[in-house]
C-alpha cells in the first residue's frame, strides 16, 4: 500500500517547528512514566511537551521525574485489584484512567489533549464536548490487524445482546474491540509508531490525513558501537515468544548448523517455548534470561535479529540499530531497518528466508562492521528521542491548526 514520504522517519528533518502549540496540555497513560517498554516511549512523550512549554499535567500510574507536574493514579483504588490476572488488571487501570482523565478535562483549563489507545475513550468524548483537539498514540496495529471488519461482528453482537450479571464484572474489563474503534473515531488525530502501523488504518479506511506517523527513539550514547566478537555472535531481544518468530528462528538456527557461531537469545522464557527450545535447542543456543544491562550485550554481538509477525516499532531494533549492529528483521518489527543497507529484510513466519538471511550475514562477517554503521548514522540522522519530541510537536501543530 503506497504511503507518502511523511512516513518515514526522515520526514521530520528540515520541517519549520510548528506555528502553535498547546499552552495547557493534559497527557494520560495508564503506564507509567520513565522505567522500560512502552513506560519509556511515554516519558519522552511527556517531556515533549514539557520541553516546548505546552504541558500542563501528566496523569500516570507512576513517574520517576520530579519536575514533571505529574499526578500519579499508583495509590488510587484500583490499586485494590492489583491482585488480579495481569490481563484483568491493566484492564482496569485502562478504564480508571479514562475515567480520571475525562474528569480532568471536565475541571476545565486544557486546550489539548494527549492520550493512549484502550486508555482514552470518556476522556476523548469530555474532549469532543469541550471542542479541545486530541490526540493518542497506538502502540502497535488497528485493532482488525489489517482486515475489514464491521463495526459489531456477529459474536460481539450476540454477546452484547446475552448481557452479563453483576457476578460477570472480571469479564467486562478487558478493553473490546468495538470501544477501541470508538476512540480511533473521537480522536482527532492518531499517532503512528511505524509505516506497518500506518497500512493497517488505512486498510480499515481511516483517512490518510488523520495519521501523523512518529516513529519511536533511542538513546544513541547509551546504545553505542562495540567490538566485533572472534565468533559470529547473532542476538535476539525481546519475550521468547512465538508472535515474535523465536520458533522459526530456533528451527532455522538448527537447520543451518553453523560453526563458529552462537545465539544469544536474550528475554523473558514463556511456557509456549519451552518444548520448541527442547526440540530445537543446540549447543551454540543460549538463554541467559532477563538482562538489565542489554546494551552490554548488543555491543558484544556481531548481528540483530527479531523475526516478529506484529509490532508497533521494536525498540530493540533501534537499540541494536544504534550499536552498529546489521539487523534481520521484518516490516511488521518497525522500521529501523533499510533492505540492502543496514541489514536483510525478511517476511514473518518464514524460516527458509529467516535461514537464508542468517546464512548471508554469517558469510559476511568482514562487511557487518561496515553495515552496521550505516545503520547507525541513520539513527543518529532521525531516530533518536530528540527526533522523536519533534515528530510529537509537529502532530501537536497539526491538530490545532486543523
């Protein structure tokens, strides 16, 4: 699906700052702000508009920077279901910081708005009375993952019109489907974390000037150049999970049988991979968990690779991609990765490419060093968080221009 220039990463570079910001903002997530994952992608959101003077408070479960005029939700009451499933449990921070953030805009004093899918629907219709412009991010695909759905599927219908008992209250705090469609419509503007991203909104027919693509970022003096390692190292990080292809690659890696080589699969191990590492686990395989120190390991490894079926924008992929590492990876994994450039791109969940991907790198050692800072200057270029707080404003300008 052809997407314009604007969806890149380099979009960004050269455009003037944006003739009007907000000057009252409120940013709700139910993450919180600063620590790993998605609690990092939202402390530079924060710290975009607190840069540039537009924010005005931050409601978060949690956040680790004392200057931010934050007001944390971690000792609220739905605290008193911490004790659920996690699923259940993030389920309802969701729902209470919606609540919480429409009653924010109800208090009056905002002229904008900065929200996360799945956490923003009371607040985003608050929004739509007040006539304040909004906008939220997505974290990774539309929620019909690229096909055409309706609005109401037949089972959600039927399930709707059995209704739930009072006793059936765990069952009704998931976020569904239809009220995650429900504020893709009330927001005003729809922040795009990658190109892949992008193609399935405009595959569920949402209008191409209703996204405004922003990537994600990287710390690049954190994440920095090592040493090329004597043995072809190639790193996976990321949940030993099969939605990020960790299958196919164990099946691959076996195949291939390489000498002088090992894989360093570095993450959480789910129960789902455990008789997949059985079957496919070699000598050359392993599986140190969890590391604080990720970058360590990145800088002592010859190759990335993240095989993912499904992402927003894999921050490990900017982590390796700023430690000069040559990177395998798929579309569906964000896009820090240039064909041909800074790596090889593959299409998910086909280990016979996956295989012949491994196999091309493992026989250009002598040229990785040289690819892998190709991969690097580009991030420098416009993939850092700096780059990323830019993109954030010029969405910023855009809604309230239009």
């Amino acid at each position: 699906m052809g997407l314009p220039i604007s969806f890149t990463p380099e979009a960004v570079l050269g455009q003037p700052k944006p003739a009007r910001l907000p000057q009252s903002l409120l940013y709700a997530t139910s993450a919180a702000i600063g620590g790993t994952g998605l609690d990092s992608t939202s402390l530079e959101g924060v710290l975009a508009g607190h840069y540039s003077g537009s924010l005005q408070r931050v409601l978060s479960f949690g956040c680790n920077r004392d200057a931010l005029p934050s007001k944390s939700m971690q000792w609220h009451m739905v605290r008193a279901l911490a004790h659920l499933p996690s699923e259940e449990y993030y389920a309802a921070k969701k729902r209470y910081t919606s609540w919480l953030a429409a009653h924010e805009l109800r208090r009056g004093g905002y002229d904008a708005f900065h929200g996360w899918s799945g956490d923003c629907f009371h607040a985003l219709i608050e929004a739509r009375l007040r006539d304040i412009p909004s906008v939220i991010d997505i974290p990774t695909w539309h929620r019909n993952k690229g096909t055409l759905k309706p609005g109401e599927t037949q089972s959600e219908r039927e399930e709707r019109l059995q209704g739930r008992s009072w006793k059936d209250w765990r069952k009704s705090l998931p976020i569904d489907r239809t009220r995650m469609l429900a504020e893709y419509d009330l927001a005003d503007m729809l922040l795009m974390p990658s190109r892949k991203s992008a193609e399935t909104f405009l595959a569920a027919g949402v209008p191409e000037a209703k996204l405004h693509y922003v990537a994600r970022g990287v710390d690049a003096k954190k994440y920095s150049p090592g040493t090329q390692p004597e043995t072809f190292r190639l790193i996976f990080v990321g949940a030993l999970i099969k939605r990020k292809g960790v299958h196919h690659l164990l099946e691959a890696w076996k195949r291939l049988a390489l000498k002088n080589a090992e894989l360093v699969l570095l993450g959480t191990l789910h129960d789902e991979m455990k008789p997949v590492l059985a079957e496919f686990g070699t000598e050359g395989v392993k599986v140190p968990g969890f590391c604080a120190s990720v970058q360590d390991e990145l800088k002592r490894s010859s190759a990335f690779v993240f095989p993912s079926e499904c992402e927003g924008f894999a921050k490990a992929t900017l982590e390796a991609a700023a430690c000069a590492l040559p990177l395998i990876a798929t579309a569906e994994s964000g896009d820090a990765l240039v064909d041909g450039e800074n790596g090889v791109l593959i299409p998910p969940n086909e280990p016979d490419a996956l295989a012949d991907a491994i196999k091309q790198l493992h026989s250009q050692q002598s040229e990785l060093a040289t690819m892998g800072m190709k991969g690097r200057e580009r991030v420098l270029k416009c993939l850092t968080w700096d780059h990323y707080r830019d993109r954030i404003l010029q969405a910023y300008g855009r809604v309230l221009k239009a």
